[in-house]
C-alpha cells in the first residue's frame, strides 16, 4: 500500500517550453502533496506543499509563476515547469502524506529527472 | 527551527558487518522521526518511523532504530549488512504532526564484498 507515481520519469526538453510533471497516489487520497527539488548528491529541498482545492504554499525563494502547482483532486497534484532554462534541470520527487492513527507519513514517488537543453 | 544533522557523508562497511547510521535533530516539542533510503535514480522508501511508545522502533529490510530523548539522536542500525544496502539514507523529522519534514543531509552507505 501507499504507492505513489510520477510522470514522467524522464523529461528533456528545449530552453522556454513549458514542462508538466504528474504525481499521483495510487492506492490512497492525500489531502496534502509536496513538491521537492535534488540537485546530484544533495538532500531534499521543499519546493511547496499542494493541498487539494486551494493555491500551494511555496518555500522561501521558490518562484511561483515558474514553477506552477495544481492539486485537482484528492489523488493528483502536478508541477509545471514554466519557461524552462538550464538551470531548471534537476531531479523533482513529489510525496503524498497519509494519516495513519495519530501521525502523517510522507510516501514519494519515484522522481523526474528533467533536463533542459 | 527544526533541524536534522547527518554527521557522516560517506559510510563503507564490509557485506555482513553490522551498520549504524547516525542521526541528531533539534526541535522544542516531541519530535515524529523517519528514516527514508534513496536508490540512485530513484524516489524515496521509507524504512520505519518514530511518534511515540517503545524507543526502539522495528522497520523493513531488518533496519531498526532508537530514539534516545537525552541525546537527541535517532541512530538507524543493522545487524548484518546485504550488498543490496547500498544506497543514500536520509533522517527526518517532522513537525505539524509529522506532516512536514526536515531531511538531514543524507548518508552514503557503500558495500564492500
């Protein structure tokens, strides 16, 4: 159980187009969903957190307008990289938190690993 | 603020030998604990998590760890070391009922044959 997907899993793309990554929870519903940035042989950096229905909250110094955040329903959140530059390329996990008796678990999914030429 | 301090970058064990990743956090109130391993390429896997109740917590792949309040530390361990281990640990905690998490910086965990 818990299983959470992305899409896709591997994404190159051209300087100033637009790019979609989806993050689903297959076997559960996430109110709550977060967007992560790894750059090679660093930790997790919070990108924002999605709760389903309303706007994301994004961390400090995460651009908004770049990196736009929907979270349609209780199963899919998506990040689209806007206007895509090189130094956008990176790898992006997304997780989607269960409550299970008193505490929420983040479960991740597999990460998108996206390059921009 | 929360934080989480992984203090070894890089860790190599021999296959067989028994293994202890340290982890150190900094949080005012009680603190929800998680150990997550990473494969190259690859998402995160959680190995076990900590809230409350017996400080010594039991978590997949033979992984345990230990909650010691007085030194603020969640040390994973196991016994014996499978080549299969190799892979990045991260240490966590959460806040708002562990909703959101603090990663520390990772341990590299290689295996030698």
């Amino acid at each position: 159980g818990a299983v959470v997907s992305q899409h896709p899993s591997w994404v190159i793309c051209k300087s100033g187009t637009s790019v979609k990554i989806e993050c689903r929870s297959l076997d559960f519903q996430a109110t709550t969903m977060f967007w992560y940035r790894q750059f090679p042989k660093q930790s997790l950096m919070l990108m924002a957190t999605s709760n389903e229905g309303s706007k994301a909250t994004y961390e400090q110094g995460v651009e908004k307008d770049k990196f736009l955040i929907n979270h349609a329903s209780l199963t899919l959140s998506t990040l689209t990289v806007t206007s895509a530059h090189p130094e956008d390329s990176s790898f992006y996990i997304c997780s989607a938190s269960l409550r299970d008796t008193i505490t929420d678990t983040q479960y991740f999914g597999p990460g998108t690993r996206l390059t921009v030429l | 603020a929360q934080s989480v301090t992984q203090p070894d970058i890089h860790i190599t064990v021999s296959e067989g030998a028994s293994l202890e990743l340290r982890c150190n956090y900094s949080y005012g109130a009680t603190p929800y604990l998680f150990w997550y391993v990473q494969s190259p390429g690859q998402g995160l896997q959680l190995l076990l998590k900590y809230f409350s109740g017996d400080t010594l917590v039991q978590g997949i792949k033979g992984f345990e760890a230990e909650f010691k309040r007085s030194q603020s530390s969640f040390n994973l361990r196991k016994p014996s070391v499978h080549w299969s281990d190799a892979a990045e640990y991260f240490c966590a905690v959460g806040t708002n009922a562990g909703n959101m998490l603090t990663f520390g910086g990772g341990t590299r965990l290689m295996v030698k044959p």
